[in-house]
C-alpha cells in the first residue's frame, strides 16, 4: 500500500476536530518547501550575479 492510501486510511479514523490541525500541518509543509526555493534561487541569483554583471558578459550577448 503506499503512503498516500495510508494516509487517507488513518485520516477516516481522525475525529473532526482534529482534521483541520492535520490541514494546517499540510499547509505549513508546503509552505516550508516553497520557502526553501525561494532560498535556493535567491542565493542562486546572487552566487551567478557576480558573473552576469561583468563587462565581458554584456559584451558576449550584444550579439544576439
């Protein structure tokens, strides 16, 4: 069985009150991993902006 049946198996036995806990939890992991992205292309963009800046880069793409 995989995980995700697993899941929907446990959660026909999570009583109502709990549900919305277990849809804020969902919610904060999505969100987790989209921050971790973010991060990754932010340190990504400044890593690569070093080079993008350079005269010798501007001079490379005058061409096209």
């Amino acid at each position: 069985m995989e995980v995700k049946e697993l899941i929907f198996k446990e959660i026909e036995n999570v009583p109502e009150p709990y549900l919305m806990e277990i849809l804020d939890f969902i919610r904060f992991l999505e969100n987790k991993v989209l921050e971790q992205k973010m991060e990754l292309a932010l340190a990504s963009e400044a890593s690569l902006g070093k080079d993008w800046l350079k005269p010798d880069e501007d001079k490379a793409w005058e061409a096209l």
